[in-house]
C-alpha cells in the first residue's frame, strides 16, 4: 500500500486552494433549497448542474448519448470514442448524493482520456428519491455488462476500469463487487478509480459515523425503502464487503473531507485483502475539491489521469 500523507509539492498548493474555497462558500445560497419538496429538489438540481459546469469551465465536447441493453435492462450511457480502437474502456460512474448530477458532469475529464486513447462510457443512472436504492446499482451493473460484452466489438478494447466520485466512487466499488460476484469478470478490469466516496451508509462504523449527520438528506432518499438494520450489507456500504480480488485501486481524498476516514478505512482494508491499492491525501481539500479551478485541483487531476492512463500500457 502506498500512503502519501506529507507531499511537500501539495502542502505549497495549500493556500492558494484554500482561498478559493473560502471565496467559493460566499457564493452559496443563504437559505438552500427545501429538498423535501419537489420544487426545491428540482432547483437543487439546477444549482448543482450550473456549478458543476461553472467549476470545471469545460469546452463543449463530442460525445455519444444512447440507451444500451444488457441482461434484460436498459440504461443511458454517455460514450466518449477516442480516434481509432482504444486502447482499454473506462466506466465513469458520476458523484451527486445519489439524487443530482448527471453522465455530462465527467465531460471535461473524460475528453483528456478519450484523447489519450481511450473509451469512456458514462453512466445515466436514475436518482433518488425517485428512484431509490437499488435502483443506481442495477443501471450500474446494467452498463458494466454491455461494457464487458459489447465494448471489444463496438469500442476496440475489453480491459475496462471503474472510476467515480463521492457517490459515484460509492457505487463503482459495489460495481466491481457485481463484476466479481455475478459476472465473473474481474479478470477483465485493470483498476478502480476513487474519489472521495462513502463507504459506510450505516453510520455505524467509527468513519462512517463521522459524517453521518452532514448526509441525512441523501441516505433517507436513497435508501428510503432499507431498514437501519439491513444499511451494513456490502451493495449498500462497500465498507463492509470481502474485497478480496478486486484489482488496484488509487484512492483520492482531501484531509478537510467530512468522508476523510471512511476513504482511510476502506483502502486499509483494501490493501489488506490483498489488492495493490495507493491513497493520496491531500492537505487542506474539501469535498468536491478536484473540481474546481484551483492549483490543488490540477495537481490532483493530473495525478489520477496519469494513474488511470498507465493501467492501459
């Protein structure tokens, strides 16, 4: 396991960043929006779109939107082809509390892959509260499938990695665990992507307890229809699963992240099943960090596009 705490080339990118996000939390609403109505569901999810675009100030970009099918079920996908057959298929699963954000969130990001040779398929999965628990998984699964039996023929490349962000690295982790549990695939992935996710949707664990309070939003409307009791099984918090043989995983998570310690336990336990696994801390980040425009963002994004471009030598 490779664990890079003390990086003094991100300590100096510290404060610059951190006067971003101090300017940044100016501009939030005084009074956010109600989300137990559908009104206010909706602005959120017209605020959380027009951030996403304004932070990450992306060009517009080519892209393929379409339904796929694969084991009885449908799903949008967003597919970035690169020029010529690539050289291996990423399956971007995008953040957003599992009830905002949507498969173009990833554009920016996924263009610089798709111009370094490879395929991304973004996934359209539904949101809660509309579509609750295990309504993402299933479309998750549901795109890894199509990848795993279409991408060689329709893409040039069957060696796929999984990546996402915060709910996104969520529900890629448990992606896997279908890949190995149901699909018997695993010997087709190169790696796992993770960007500050959470891993412990119980709240029992000493990480997920850590946070709990600040996510009550999103577990109650993702997870409306589980009882407390059944919030530990491994397809609802991944912290709880048996990793074993789940490939290399580069784990990104900011020290100022209310999700920083469930991202240290799940990649201990990570690397203690046996699966080379590398975290990068980085000092002063909150939540949401990489997507903004600051030097710690780019640092950041450079470091896990190099990460992910090297599992396709």
């Amino acid at each position: 396991m490779l664990l890079d705490l003390h990086d003094a080339a991100l300590e100096a990118l510290v404060e610059p960043s951190r006067a971003f996000h101090e300017r940044f939390q100016t501009m939030l609403p005084t009074s956010p929006p109600d989300l137990s109505t559908p009104e206010g569901l909706a602005a959120a999810r017209d605020i959380a779109g027009a951030w996403s675009g304004a932070a990450t100030d992306r060009p517009p970009v080519e892209a393929e939107d379409r339904v796929v099918r694969a084991g009885g079920r449908e799903v949008g996908v967003r597919i970035f082809h690169p020029k010529g057959a690539a050289r291996g298929v990423v399956l971007d699963i995008h953040g957003g509390g599992f009830y905002l954000g949507a498969a173009s969130m990833g554009d920016a990001r996924n263009a610089q892959l798709r111009d370094e040779g490879l395929a991304v398929v973004s996934v359209e999965y539904r949101l809660a509260p509309e579509h609750p628990w295990p309504a993402g998984p299933d479309d998750c699964e549901t795109a890894a499938r199509w990848v795993l039996e279409q991408a060689a023929a329709e893409l040039g490349s069957d060696r796929v990695l999984v990546q996402g962000g915060s709910a996104g690295a969520t529900l890629a982790v448990v992606t896997l665990l279908r890949i190995r549990d149901r699909l018997g695939a695993m010997d087709r992935v190169v790696g796992a992507n993770l960007i500050y996710g959470v891993y412990d949707l119980s709240g029992t664990s000493p990480s997920g307890g850590q946070s709990v309070d600040s996510r009550r939003y999103y577990l109650e409307a993702y997870l409306r229809d589980l009882p407390p009791t059944e919030r530990t099984q491994p397809e609802v918090s991944p912290l709880f699963a048996d990793l074993h043989d789940l490939g290399p995983a580069l784990f990104s998570v900011g020290d100022q992240d209310t999700l920083y310690e469930d991202n240290l336990a799940l990649a201990a336990r990570w690397a203690g099943a046996g699966n080379p696994t590398e975290l990068v801390v980085y000092p002063g980040a909150p939540h949401g960090f990489n997507v903004f425009p600051t030097p710690m963002a780019k640092e950041a994004n450079r470091r896990i596009r190099g990460w992910v471009s090297a599992r396709f030598p």
